[in-house]
C-alpha cells in the first residue's frame, strides 16, 4: 500500500482556499493587481498536509513531509517535483515501502487560473489597474522564427495594452510597412495583428522577411520582437533510377537517403516498396541523418527492397524515394532459416569475422556545439562481424543519469536541456569478441542570451527615485543596447533625471515628463532578447484591487497566505489586524511580505477569524477584510492494500475517509493515475471498490482520491493479476540429427505466476494429420531442449507454458522437419484371435502410430496356424488391424503371430499368441439336480458337470433359472418373474439366496459359455418354509387429550407365514430418566390401542412387531406427541394480543351484530317461520364422545330424527355406522387373506351401544353446523 496525500484549493465567487508554500519568491517584490486576485503563487507541495492529530503526535512521514514542503524554494520546484512523482511506473513493476507519488489526474479549473497567476507573481511583473493612464504593453506576439502553411493565409499576431488604447505600424525588413498600399494585408481592429489573404491570388513567399510591430500611445511606444516570416517548402524528390546494390555477405552497407531540403526538415522512415516496414535492430538501424546503415549484411536482407520516405509537416504529405534492391555475394547459397539464430551463424554461414569499424561518424575523434537549453545528440554507428556492441562513456566524470538516454539499439545518446556542465569529451566504444574501437566527441556549449535579471515596469511618485536593470548572460558574452520609445537612448533628447550605467538606467528626482517605454536588446551570434519595460509616474491614493469580505476556507495544520492586493503611488505600506485588535500581526505564527501578504505558518482552530488589512500611502489609506474558516483536514484512514489475485476472482479495495461534515466529500477513483471507468463488472461504494471476475487487464495501481471543495487525500495500492502465461514465440529448430533436434523458444509473460512446466507436441501430416500429440515435459525453468525423434515422421511442435493458474494457448507451429526412414523397432500390441462365429476366428490388432511406423506403407505379416501341430504356418499381408480366418473348427486352438513392415524391412519377430476360433452353444444340461433348504430364505443347489466336449467352448458358467409359482397363503398375488443365479467355473454346487419365505418355487440349471445358455435341466420344485414377518405398516401416534394416547397400524406388507400376533413395547421418559417398560401382546386382528396415560408430563416410546410361529419379525418405534406445557399457553397468549386475531375476532363480533339486527327487525314485522311436523320418533340429543376427542355439538332443535343422516344436499338416508365394511363388499366371517392378514373381522352395528369403545363414532355433520348458527 502506498499513501499519497495531496491538498488543493478551490476558489469560488467569494470563496477561496488558501494553499501554503514556503517560496518567498513571489512574496518578495511582487506588486499589486487591478483584479480580484487569490494567493495562487502558494501552490505547495502534494506532502505539505499535517493530519488532524496534535503536532506532538503526528506521525514520523507526516513531519517528514511538512519538513520536506518548507525547504521548497519556488514553485516551480514543486510543480517539478509532481511532475515527477506522476510519471508511470513500468507496466508489470511493483513498488515497495512508502513512497509518495502525485496521481497523474485531471486538475480542477482553479488550478489553471493558480499557475497563470502565480507565474505572473514569480515574473515580478508591476501593473496598473486599467483605468489609470499607463504606457503601452505588449501582451501577445508571434513567434520570433515564424513558419506558415503556403495553403493557408499567414498571420502575424501582435497584441498590447495601455490607456488610452494603443496605436500599432509595422516595419519589413527595417522599413515602414505600408499596409494600406497592399490590398491583400489588413490589420485586425482594437489590434496589431496582421493577416495576409491569399483567397484572390498571390504567392506567399513575397512576403518573406522580418516584421516588427510597434505599439504607441501618447506615453510611450512598445516593440514586439523581429519577426522572422518563412513560408513552409516541401520540395519533390529528384526522379533517378537506382542500379541494384552488390554487396558481399557480412560487408558493411550504408543506403543514403538525402531528403529534399525542407522547411521546416522533414521526418525521414524507410519501408520497402510494399509500404512494409523495415525491421531494424543493432545491425540494421536508421541514422540521424537519415541514412540507413547495415553493420553487416546477410543474405536474408535480399528478401525485401528498401525505399526512404521523407514526411512533411505543413502539407501532411509522404515523397517515397526510388527503393534500392540489394544483390548479397555469398559462400553459401542456402538460406537456412534455422541457422538465423545460430550461436556461431557467421561461421556457419563462412563469413568471415572482423573487428568493429565506425560507419559515422568516420575517424576516431570529431567535434560538436550545442546551445544551452537544447538537446545534444550523439551517434557512433559501427560496421563488424559479429555485430558489435555501442556503449557511451565522458571522460572525467560520469553521463548525466537524470537527462541522458540511450536511443537506438545504443547507438545514440541523447541528452536533454544541456548545461554549460554538460561540455567536455563524451566517447562510444564499439566492441565484438574480435576487439574494440572508440570515437571521441569534443562537445562545447555555447549560449544565445538568457536573463539574469529582465527589467521589470517601474511605477514612481513625483520625486522618487527608481532604476531598469537589464542583465542578461550567454556565450559568447552579450551585448546590451537601451532604447527608448523604439528609438536608440543616444539619439533620445538629454534628460538630467536619467543616467545610464551599462546595464542599468537610473532616475532620480523623478516627474510626469519622464514617462516613456525602454527597450533593453541583448545579442550576440546565436541569438537576441528584448524586453520593454515602462517607467509611470503617478500620484494615486491607496486602494483595494480584491473584492471586500472574502471569505477563505483554509485546512486544519496547513501553511497559508491571506493575500491583500492593493495599488498606490507612492507604494502604500500594509499592516494586518485580527478581529478588530490594535496589534499588527506580524512574528510569531505569522509574516507579512514586503507586497503585503499574511503567511500564517500553520493553522490553527483559534486563527480563525476576521483579518484586516489597511494599505497607507501620504495620499490616504484603504482597507479590506478577509474572514478566515478552519476545516478538518480530509484523511482515508482505512487505505486500500496491494493485492495479490487470481484470474476470476473477485477483489474489493478499501477506502474509508474521515472529512469535515461542512465539507461535500467526492470519492473518486484512478487506475494506472487515469480515471477509472467504473463497467458491469465493478461496484463501487462509499468506502470501496469491488472488481468482480478479475482480468488480466485489471491489473494495475488504484488510487482512491478522496476530495473536498478544499482539499484531497489519495492512497494507492497495485492489484496484481495472476493469469495464465502466454504463449512461448519465436521457436527454433537447431542441432538437427537423424533421431534428435534441438527445440528453441523464447518465453511468454508469465503474468504474475511463475511458469513451471512446459509441455511440447508434435504433430505428423501422414497417420494423424492435425492431431496434436504431447512429446514430453520440461521444467519452467528452461527454454530449450533435446527432442528424441522417430524415424520416417514429418515433425511440427508446439510448447505449452504451465503455470499454477492453468495452461498457455499453445505456441505457433515450428517449421517441419522430416527424419529419415528405416525399418520398424516393434510389432503391434493387444494380439488377439477370437471367433465372432462358430466357423471363424477374427485376428486383431493395435494399429502402430506414427512415431512407431519408421517408414512408409506401413503393413501387417499376419500367421496362424493350429496349436499342437506340424501344420505350416499360414500367412497374408494385411493394411488394416483386423483378420478373419475362415471355415475353422468349433473353439480350436490357434497359435498366431502378426509382425510390422514397411518400405524399409521387416519389424523383429513377433511373439505367438494363442487364439480360439468360435463358439457354438453347449449340447447337454446339468443332471441330477439336488435341493436342500437351507432357511426361509436360501437353497443349496447340487448338479452332475457336463463333458468337456459338450460345451463347445469356453465354460463361462453354471446358471440356475428360478421363480416363484405361488404363496402358501391364500389369495396372495404373487410375481412369476424369472431370476438367475450365476456359478462361474466348472463347479457341481452352489447357494440360491434372497427367497421370499413360505412360497412355492420352480428350478432349471444350464451351462453357458461365450455364445450363449445350452439346454434345460429338468425343472425341480421346492418349497420355503414360514419366516419372520415385516415391520407393521404405517405406525401412527396420536393425543386427542391428556389422558389416553391412541395407537394405530396396518398389517406387514410381507406377512412370511401366518400372523399369530402382535408385541407392543412401550415406556415413559421424561429428558434421560426412563420408566419401566411395559409389554402388550394383540390378537392378529388387532390393528388399534388405546393407552391410558399415568404421567401427564412424561412422553411414551412405543415399539411395535409382529409375529409368526418362527418369532418376531423387523419392530418399528415412535413417540408420543410432547404434552402440552407452559410454553404452549403462553404461545396461545401471544396469539390472542396478535393485530390479525383481534381483527378476526371484530370482524366475527360485527356479522354476528348484524344478523342479530337482521333477526330482530324480522321478529317486530311478524314473519313467518317454519314449523317442524311432530314425529311419534321422540327427540333426544346425541353427543357421543369420541375417540379422537371430538364432540358434536348441535341445537337440539334442529337435530336431525334419529336414524337418520341429514345429507349436504338436504336429502334424507338410513344412517349407517361408518366403520362398516358392508359397503365394500367385505362383510361375513372373519377369515385371513392370501397376505396371512386378518380382515373381515367388522360386522354391522345396529345398536350404538354396542360399538366398541375404540371405533370412530359418526362425524359432526356439516348441515348441523350451519342449522346450530341459524
């Protein structure tokens, strides 16, 4: 993680914020401005912020950093200093510690308007507010070496100020301009610009020359630099035919371009006559001059033509010079691709090798000037064999590592905005393994005029004093000419407040008629400067330049400066107040500049407040006041971590951020110091940053800014992606030999992770064509190796890179390289000689693969012959992998062998196999089949074998066929399905298991080989005897109330004889205490229980089977319902408070209101109402308890006749018991089914006092519900 923080300003209509630098420069003779102006010259250092935290506590980077911003000299030094930290980290690099960068970020729009401003204040320039009388000011002009498209019109801009407004003429060439002599030039009103229209004809190169603007008004006249007119030329290139270029292999070429002059030079490429371009390296390379120089040629440079292409600037044109076709002499015609990359290809290819040479320049020592402030460039290009190596030295001393870079393949140096230290001898060396060779450069540097000191505007009072200084510096030493109002001062008329000393004019006792404009002109031969610079004498009372109460927002613990421009003559003296307090604010926590700005060294809470400042000049004096807030510094505490992640995965970055509330808090985020485009696969929140499925091109830094009106923290950290590597390139064959080669490639990236395998495959174009097959492996750490070949196999290979994230995309295919034929090393695998049917035998084959043929026509010798002979051995050549031997006895033994062959000869004598024709079915059965019963549920099986010549093949099995006829419980369906047990091998017994008991069943035993069953045995009866049932179906519990628990079941579905019973088990329990268990035996009509509970509170474990003569059979256990508790009524408590039952319980009580409404409006009208006839049949209720706990509660009134059932549809029928079976036709005697189930058992019950006390009484009738609400 890296944390940077920066701190801006923002400044709106009457807020603005107040930034702090340690610079004095600005603060130092800076004048005031006729404008609303902020402190912008304090644009400070991105690390001048002190957290919110006490001084004492603030952490060690922290004071580091305040340390670091106060020893800032300028602001330009800061401005250098982000510059720097915003420049980008090489792609796939990592930083660690630390470190404070800038994010590279688009800046607000104030801090456009602060750098305008402040380089104003750091220029020392003086100005009048506008509406005093004041000289003229050049504002804008044109470049001094002004070039002009010849398509367009030409304009030469000149622009100034002064009050009154200025007057502008021009000279050419040291002449008055006449402009309106010409028609085509015009000058723009309010300016001095010129335009030169060319729309109605003429040519632009007339107007060639030096143009100079003057600007004049009635104070004095301003001059504008001379103006070097040129009109930009783009020549054609001359026609020529170019002969082909012979050159001897490994000799040096140059292939000079010498480009038409241009104006300005035109960019120089070369590309073949293709619109290719030429690949260039350290032996092939591009010059400065354009030229394109070849250290050594190769043969392989034939292969493409050369052609140099100037491009111009103006017109946006490209002029192709005539290609140069190159003949190469060589020793060896053959151009092998393979030997390119050759570690001795010179000598491979008989070239000879020679010590390094220069090309350019020639010699050993030549000489270069370069002027100040420009960039020197030095080249060394060298011819050798091998192609030499171009490394940069200076003698004395060491490069320049801050400003110097090597350029093209090292055989330049460049070094940018050279100093006067930058001179002295700078020497290359050229060097291969057959030697060296140096070229020494002798660089001067020479200057064109620079200002030490540019005289500045001087604004005096009637009577003072004042002086211009115009100190320049260059090489050779400059001139200093003074001028004055355009004019030289010699031929000025005298004036005796005016002295001139060299460079500097002094005045003394200065009055009104002494306003003019000077001009100061350095010079010597590489150049000139010329400054104007006014001298106002003026009598003006103090005044303030800035709006009044300005409110400023500053940062908690930073450096600022309360700016106050004023303006007066003579010069006002400023002092500063807080809060209306009589002291002057000056020592201390604050200092005031010599122009009047406040710096208040470091915020604090109690600086805030109402500052004033009062300007004082003889004339008068004027105030202003600025009210000053102090706002929590904006902190991400919680910063985003570097990570580390795979591809795929999903990753979040963390920002939390502390701010003053007054402030609006915008979080923001950058990646790679660009604005980050937030797509469907990132979320962004308040405090972080979630990336989903990470990509490869996620990788990178993310800066979190977190920003205020005033203010801004960044913190940093890189995502580091691990993706799968990509893929190996540039692979080489080398070493080739007749069983082996050398494999070369050049790693891809391995994208974080490292590589730790490479796997390589071959494909062949004859067996498998496209087909990749894996060769072998290798570990990551290698990038060649030796392949073991095959013969006769037209290779191609590719190489996989492996890391711990996954597999590479395979690499681009090598070249082929074919190996050489010879006779095959191995025969096929996975003989076998089997018969498909009863007269043949089918021989197959593995087929060989490619690697395994070793030459062309790859064939099979097939042989077979029967075992145990002295038969000779058959035989037929065959393509395929299959043979069919025809007309072969049943299942007889066969020897067979199959050997490879091909153009080259035979493969080594094959191994015998031993084969089998076909099968045919088995003749004869098992005989005297024997049964034993084991249990219910098992036989024993017992059988005479079969003669081996009866099966007729190989004896896979005895099997027996069974199924079940029928039960010997009566009505019992029963499946017949036919089942098998299996007996491999020749063997006379075997167990059938898995029986279903007390059943009647059917057996038949054959013998199988491979073509299928022979014939059947005699079929064999026998019976199982009685078992233990299954568990008793669907065992249910149930708790109408407290007392009696109800148990019910259904009969097993697999009885297994005939039931003699059930055993119920049960017990109390209560958490682990157990009661004594208690043991009910029931009739095996008996399928219900009904218990009477002992212990209200206890839950009872109940475990049911049943049995037969041969015992018990599978229990099935369940438990009683847990018995109703405290918790359960306060459930129902709870219930009863709920919104929705309340408003049930309303609802209910309003239509009961109503049809008690309805009722009694009926009864006051006298309505009629129905009278039930009287029946002999008296009336009597009938509630019967039932057994599940339910009662019928009904009106008497309305109760239906006894014996009888009022139905849903009001029809009347005999009422029936409803647990009578009649219905379903299942009346009569009790008797058991097939099953061994009892059924039958239930009888029609007239009389309801008869019914037993566990049978279900009649339901509560719908119909009685309804007449009971009625």
């Amino acid at each position: 993680m890296r944390r940077l923080a920066a701190r801006g300003a923002a400044g709106d209509a009457g807020e603005v914020a107040a930034p702090a630098t340690d610079s004095t420069d600005c603060a130092q003779g800076r004048s005031p401005r006729p404008r609303r102006l902020i402190d912008l010259c304090a644009i400070w250092d991105p690390g001048a912020f002190l957290p919110a935290a006490s001084w004492e506590s603030a952490p060690g980077i922290t004071r580091r950093r305040l340390n670091e911003a106060e020893t800032l000299s300028s602001v330009r030094e800061a401005q250098l200093e982000r510059l720097e930290a915003a420049r980008p980290r090489r792609p796939g690099s990592r930083e660690r510690g630390p470190v404070l960068r800038m994010a590279r970020q688009q800046p607000p729009p104030w801090v456009h308007a602060a750098v305008l401003l402040c380089l104003l204040c750091l220029s020392g320039a003086i100005e009048i507010p506008m509406d005093l009388s004041q000289p003229p000011t050049i504002t804008k002009q044109s470049v001094k070496d002004h070039i002009v498209d010849p398509r367009d019109n030409i304009l030469i801009e000149c622009e100034a100020k002064g009050n009154p407004a200025p007057s502008f003429h021009w000279t050419r060439n040291s002449r008055y301009f006449n402009i309106a002599k010409d028609p085509r030039v015009s000058m723009r009103r309010r300016s001095g610009t010129l335009v030169i229209d060319f729309r109605s004809g003429g040519r632009p190169e007339e107007y060639e020359g030096e143009y100079q603007c003057f600007a004049r008004n009635k104070y004095g006249t301003a001059l504008s630099n001379r103006i070097r007119l040129q009109v930009s030329k783009s020549p054609l290139w001359p026609k020529e035919n170019l002969d082909p270029v012979v050159v001897q292999e490994g000799a040096p070429l140059t292939l000079q371009c010498n480009p038409p002059p241009g104006l300005p030079s035109p960019v120089i490429f070369w590309m073949s006559s293709s619109m290719e371009p030429i690949t260039q390296d350290k032996r092939v390379s591009q010059g400065h001059n354009g030229d394109l120089y070849f250290s050594n040629v190769m043969l392989q440079d034939m292969q493409t033509d050369y052609s140099c292409n100037a491009r111009f600037h103006f017109t946006h044109t490209i002029q192709q010079k005539n290609a140069f076709t190159l003949k190469v002499l060589t020793n060896n015609p053959y151009n092998d691709s393979s030997l390119r990359n050759h570690p001795d290809m010179y000598s491979a290819r008989g070239v000879a090798e020679r010590t390094p040479s220069f090309m350019y320049p020639q010699g050993t020592a030549s000489s270069q000037m370069v002027l100040r402030g420009m960039d020197l460039l030095l080249e060394c290009i060298a011819s050798g064999v091998p192609t030499p190596d171009i490394a940069w030295y200076k003698k004395g001393g060491d490069l320049p590592s801050d400003k110097a870079k090597f350029e093209n393949f090292n055989k330049a140096l460049r070094i940018t905005n050279v100093s006067e230290e930058d001179s002295g001898e700078y020497f290359c060396l050229a060097s291969n393994k057959m030697g060296s060779t140096r070229h020494t450069i002798s660089v001067r540097v020479k200057a064109a005029p620079y200002w030490l000191d540019e005289p500045k505007n001087l604004i005096l009072a009637p009577g003072e004093d004042g002086r211009l200084v115009c100190r320049a510096n260059g090489n050779p030493k400059p001139t200093v000419q003074w001028m004055i109002n355009g004019e030289p001062l010699q031929s000025a008329p005298p004036n005796p407040n005016r002295e001139v000393a060299g460079d500097t004019i002094i005045f003394r006792d200065t009055q009104i008629s002494s306003r003019a404009v000077y001009q100061c002109n350095t010079s010597n031969e590489h150049g000139y400067l010329l400054a104007n610079a006014f001298v106002s004498v003026l009598d003006v009372p103090p005044r303030m330049l800035s709006p009044r109460n300005q409110l400023i927002r500053v940062i908690l613990y930073n450096r600022t400066r309360l700016d106050c421009p004023f303006f007066g003559s003579p010069i006002p003296t400023l002092r500063w107040f807080k809060n209306g307090q009589g002291s002057n604010l000056d020592g201390g926590n604050y200092h005031v500049y010599e122009n009047g700005s406040l710096e208040i060294k470091m915020i604090r809470k109690e600086d805030q407040g109402i500052y004033t400042c009062v300007a004082t000049n003889i004339l008068g004096k004027a105030e202003n006041q600025v009210r000053l807030e102090v706002k929590d510094p904006t902190r991400i505490f919680r910063m985003p971590e570097d990570q580390v992640a795979k591809r795929g995965t999903t990753v979040q970055l963390e920002c939390r951020v502390k701010h003053d509330p007054s402030l609006k808090l915008t979080v923001s985020w950058l990646k790679d110091d660009e604005p980050l485009y937030i797509g469907n696969r990132m979320k962004r929140e308040d405090d972080s940053l979630t990336i989903f499925g990470v990509a490869e091109r996620d990788q990178g830094s993310y800066t979190c800014v977190a920003s205020t009106e005033l203010d801004q923290d960044l913190a940093k950290a890189y995502l580091t992606v691990l993706g799968r590597p990509d893929r190996p390139r540039d692979l080489e064959l080398t070493d080739l030999a007749e069983r082996s080669v050398r494999l070369t490639w050049i790693p891809g990236d391995d994208n974080n992770s490292p590589i730790t395998d490479y796997v390589v495959q071959f494909e062949e174009d004859q067996f498998q064509p496209g087909v990749w097959h894996d060769h072998s492996k290798f570990p990551g750490s290698v990038n060649s190796a030796v392949l073991q070949l095959s013969p006769y196999v037209n290779y191609q290979f590719r190489v996989i890179a492996i890391n711990e994230v996954g597999s590479s995309h395979p690499s681009l295919p090598s070249e082929r390289y074919r190996t050489s034929g010879a006779p095959p090393e191995s025969n096929p695998a996975d003989v076998k000689g089997e018969g498909t049917r009863k007269n043949n035998m089918e021989i197959t084959w593995t087929p060989m693969n490619a690697t395994s043929a070793f030459g062309p026509n790859l064939r099979y010798i097939v042989k077979w012959r029967r075992r145990e002979t002295r038969e000779s051995w058959n035989n037929v050549t065959v393509w395929g992998s299959r043979y069919v031997v025809g007309q072969t006895p049943v299942y007889v033994p066969y020897e067979i062998r199959v050997q490879a062959e091909n153009d080259f000869g035979k493969g080594p004598e094959p191994d015998t196999v031993i084969g089998y024709s076909g099968e045919d079915y088995p003749r004869a059965a098992p005989t005297d089949v024997k049964i034993r019963v084991l249990n219910s549920t098992a036989i024993s099986l017992q059988w005479n074998r079969v003669y081996p010549d009866t099966v007729q093949g190989q004896l896979r099995e005895y099997r027996a066929y069974y199924w079940r006829e029928s039960s010997l419980l009566k009505n019992l369906w029963v499946s017949q399905k036919r089942q098998q047990a299996s007996f491999p091998g020749d063997r006379p017994r075997g167990v059938v298991s898995r029986l279903f008991p007390y059943s009647n069943y059917k057996l038949e035993m054959v013998v199988v080989n491979g073509r299928g069953d022979g014939p059947r045995s005699e079929t064999k009866e026998f019976t199982t005897p009685e078992g233990v049932p299954s568990a008793p179906r669907r065992f249910r519990v149930r708790q109408p109330n407290l007392e009696t628990i109800n148990l019910e079941w259904d009969h097993p579905e697999h009885p297994n004889g005939i039931l003699i019973g059930y055993t119920l088990k049960y017990l109390a329990f209560n958490g682990t205490k157990l009661g004594k268990q208690i043991v009910e035996n029931f009739s095996p009509n008996q399928t219900k229980f009904t218990m009477q509970r002992a212990d209200p509170v206890s839950r009872y474990r109940f475990t049911l089977s049943a049995r037969t003569q041969v015992g018990s059979g599978e229990a099935v256990t369940e438990e009683s319902p847990a018995p109703p508790n405290e918790a359960y009524t306060n459930n129902q408590a709870d219930i009863a408070t709920q919104g929705w039952f309340i408003g049930l319980m309303c609802a209910i009580a309003l239509l009961v209101l109503i049809l008690l409404i309805v009722c009694f409006i009926k009864r006051s009208r006298g309505g009629k109402y129905p009278v039930r006839e009287k029946k002999d049949v008296p009336l009597g209720p009938e509630d019967p308890k039932e057994e599940d706990g339910s009662f019928d509660y009904s009106d008497e009134d309305n109760k239906p006749l006894q014996g009888s059932q009022t139905s849903l549809d009001g029809t009347i029928k005999q009422q029936e018991s409803d647990d009578s079976l009649v219905d379903y036709g299942e009346g009569g005697e009790g008797q058991f089914n097939e099953d061994g189930s009892f059924i039958g058992q239930y009888t029609v019950k007239k009389d309801k006092e008869e019914t037993e006390g566990n049978e279900s009484s009649e339901a509560t009738s719908p119909v009685n519900a309804i007449y009971s609400l009625a």
